[in-house]
C-alpha cells in the first residue's frame, strides 16, 4: 500500500504536543435507548443506516438500541483507552439525551449526569475530551416537527442545547466539534441534516437552506463557546475526501473542482465567514435564493478555531455523462479509481490523500487541522491465542499505519496537525449499513449482526501496535519497505 520510494518523514515529525486517540459517536456505542429519560433520535428509527428505509418506531433490529452498551461499561471501555496511551478521546453527546423531544423546557438531569461520569472517567486517565455536539443524532420529534434544519426553528433548539452543555462542561472540556461531517447533509439529509422529505422530492432550495441555518447554528455556538468559555477551542468538522480529475483531461480537472468546491464551501464559510463567490455562483444559477438575515450574516463572522475533518477515501470525477454513471465510490457520489484498491466495502484506500488533504486544508486555510476520523471497516475473525482471544488484524495495522506515516509527511510539508483519532476505536455499529461485522476497533466487542453475543471486549493485535505507535510518538511506523 505505501510506496517505498517516497521521502521520508523526520523521525520526530509528532511533536509531544500532538493528540493520539480515538473517535466514536454515542448513536453508535452507547445503547441503552430507553434509559436514563433518553428520548428517541432518529438513529433509532434506521436500522439498516442509509441502506434502508426508516421505520415508524424503535425496531428490535436496530443493533444501535443496544450499540456496545458503552452506557454501562464506559469505565472498562475507557480504561482500555489508557491503556494504549490515549491522549485523547471523541465522543459525542446525544441530544436525545439532554433534550429527549429537542425542545423540552428543561434538560434531562439524568443524561448530563451520565456525561459527567465519562468525564470523571477520562480526567482519572488524563485523556482529553473532544467533544461532538451533534453526531447523526437529532431527537427524532425536531425532524417530525420541524423537519430537521430546514427550520430555522432548529437554530434556537440547537442554541438552547449548546448552551445547556457549554454550562455544565465547559470547564472540564476544551475541544468541541459542531456537527459531525457537515457536508454529508448534500447526499444525507435525513440522517445528517434531520430532514423527513424524501430525497429524491427535496429541492435543492430546502436543501441549502438548510444547510445555511446548520452554518449559521454552527457559528452561534462558536461565538457562545467564545464568550462564555474561556478556554474553548471549537472546530468545524467535514467530511474530507480529495477529488481527482478521472483523466487529464481539462474537462475532467474542472469536474473534479466542482466536486471539491461543494465539500469545500462548507469549510470555507467556517473559516472565512461568509459564502464564497463559487457558492454564490452555485445557487444563483440554480435558482436556489437563501433566506440570509443580516444577523445570520454577522453570526457567520464568528469563525472557528480550528478545522477537523474524518478520512477515509478519494474519488474521481470526470465530465464524461457515460464513465460519471459507471459507479458510486461512496455516499458522497464520485466515480471510482482504478489505481485504487478498496475495503470489503468498496471504500477506496489512498493513504497518500490524506497527506493532499492536510495540505490543501493548511494551504488554504490556514487553521490547525485535526484529523478525528480514520479507520478501515473490516471483517474481523476472533481467535485464540495462548488461550486469550483475539484478532490478527494486520490488515487494519497497515491502513493505518500507512495514513500516520502520511500525516507525519504532512507535518513535515508544514502543516499543523493538532492531533489523530482513529475512528471506532472500538468495535461499534456502523452508520451507514448499521452492522456490527464492519469493525474498526483496536478492541474486539462480542456482538454479531443479529445483535447475538456477550459484549466481552477482547484487545486486537492492532491494540499493542497502536500503544507501541503512541508510546514511540510515531517512531514505530514502518514505511513500505519495512523500515522505521
Ligand atoms: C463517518 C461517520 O461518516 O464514517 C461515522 O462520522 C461513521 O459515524 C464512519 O461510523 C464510518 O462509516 P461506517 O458506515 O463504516 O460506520
């Protein structure tokens, strides 16, 4: 996967101050769905993710009821985290669990609390938080009542809850993130953006309202964070994923930058402040006419402190009408690359876009850069060994060994990476097919896609090299030829 006759990173290029973790989202760890006064969100009524309809109501089927059960077992979970070294962890606040309907005149005492003993816990370990306010899991009454962010509506229940966090978290926890991959709302709407309008029936006018009223939410809650803790440090977080022209040609460059600039928009508005003149462009010739306040537009001054982003693929993208239907690389469209190998799930592994990535980001915006997702979803077989089971999970070593040894490239180009989080650093459900066998974690949980199992956590083989990779501060990363 790597190439060996690339150059080579300094040994030091992680700096002591880089974060070294993992990343989850409480949709997809912590079950117990009808506990502690949690209202519905709408993961609970997706269990196929986006591979299937959505139901009425909470399904037995939907594995994310339960999840790992992270909501009873948080403490042995964690302490599994310090154990390889971690830095830090990012984990989510289901709104659900705070607000069970999303506008509730008052927060759910027993859901914050919950939130505080993780916090206890990660303080025992000296891991940092890093905190997601809104993962894939809007209460599902706002998308029935409001139809998710194309209310505006949605801006004062998405303040009120931020609010309610930043209060009663704000001096124990630094790093916060807005919305999980804001981006995706363009090919997501229900689960990403809370909107019940089928996706095929929504216009691109609904559309990108809503996606202006989830900016300007995002803005107000970096201006709140600013002005009530001190401290704070607030990041957009986006879906990164580097597009390549599918051939040489001009046509096909323009393409692929059409395709970069509607990811990229989003980043820019968190950064800059305002819509940039592609963006305006995009809805002017489209017919699409935002209800922009001039108080939203000075909200949206209020930029971010940093930028993060998950990881996992690139695409191509060509003008060609014939090889632009040949296939889907991912939910966010494109087309595939044949230089490319994929998961067992289609998702295609180019490490050397992560190094792209970091630098396009650094290049152009000029913001600390985080990376909190990065993983590959794999199969895993548990076996035993010396009579401990585990998993022989070289493959998800050299993933990831090989998008460090990227990043490690890009601090030396010159970029600021503030820190990496793996994502599902332990085995969780799956967001888009809402599986338990697509596994990403450093640790193994027993629970199969019929939901059978006993939950036990087993550590992996990629448990010891992660924590030799931390503890080394990189220096154990091999490149492609085997050597450090
Ligand atoms: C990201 C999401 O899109 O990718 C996560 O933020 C998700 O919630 C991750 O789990 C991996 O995707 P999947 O579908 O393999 O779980």
């Amino acid at each position: 996967m790597t190439d060996p006759t690339a150059p080579r990173p300094s040994p030091d290029a992680f700096p002591d101050t880089f974060l070294w973790g993992g990343a989850t989202a409480a949709n997809q760890i912590e079950g117990a769905h009808d506990q502690g006064g949690k209202g519905v969100s709408l993961q609970d009524v997706l269990p196929r993710g986006l591979t299937g309809p959505r139901t009425s109501h909470p399904t037995p089927d939907n594995l994310k009821l339960q999840g790992i059960d992270f909501y009873h077992r948080y403490a042995e979970d964690i302490a599994l985290f310090a154990e390889m070294g971690f830095s830090v962890f990012r984990f989510s606040i289901a709104w659900s669990r705070v607000f069970p309907h999303g506008d509730d005149e008052l927060p759910n005492e027993e859901g914050l609390a919950f939130y505080d003993r993780v916090l206890d816990e990660l303080e025992k370990h000296g891991i940092e938080p890093l905190v997601t306010i809104s993962h894939y899991e809007t209460p599902l009454a706002l998308a029935e009542k409001y139809n998710g962010w194309t209310s505006r509506e949605m801006i004062g229940c998405y303040e009120r809850y931020v609010r309610v966090l930043f209060d009663r978290y704000g001096h124990r926890v630094k790093y916060w993130l807005t919305f999980n991959e804001i981006n995706s709302v363009l090919h997501a709407p229900f689960m990403s953006g809370a909107i019940t309008t089928p996706k095929e029936e929504l216009s691109r006018q609904e559309l990108y309202q809503a996606v202006h009223h989830e900016l300007v939410a995002s803005a107000l809650a970096t201006k709140i964070a600013h002005e009530t803790v001190p401290d704070a440090r607030v990041g957009c977080m986006v879906l990164a994923l580097p597009v390549y022209p599918l051939t040489p040609h001009p046509s096909d460059a323009l393409a692929a930058m059409h395709a970069d600039h509607a990811n990229l928009m989003f980043g820019d508005v968190h950064v800059r402040g305002a819509y940039p003149g592609y963006a305006l462009r995009h809805m002017r010739e489209n017919g699409i006419e935002l209800d922009i306040t001039d108080e939203d537009r000075e909200l949206l001054t209020h930029t971010v402190d940093f930028v993060s982003f998950s990881y996992y693929m690139s695409v191509c993208e060509t003008a060609d009408p014939e090889l632009r239907t040949a296939g889907e690389g991912n939910i966010m469209g494109g087309v595939p690359n044949p230089a490319l190998q994929a998961s067992e799930w289609g998702w295609q592994i180019d490490p050397t876009g992560l190094r792209i990535v970091l630098n396009q980001f650094w290049d152009r915006w000029q913001k600390p850069l985080f990376i909190v997702e990065n993983g590959l979803g794999a199969k895993d077989e548990l076996i035993h060994v010396d009579g401990r089971p585990t998993v022989n999970d070289d493959y998800r070593i050299a993933y990831l060994n090989d998008h460090l040894v990227q990043v490690a490239e890009a601090i030396a180009d010159g970029v600021d990476v503030l820190g990496y989080t793996t994502w599902g650093c332990i085995d969780l459900v799956s967001a888009s097919t809402a599986q338990m066998s697509k596994r990403y974690g450093f640790v193994y949980v027993d629970r199969d896609d019929d939901g059978n199992g006993t939950l036990a956590r087993h550590r992996k083989k990629s448990f010891d090299w992660y924590a030799d990779v931390i503890r080394s501060r990189g220096a154990s990363l091999l490149r492609g030829d085997g050597t450090p």
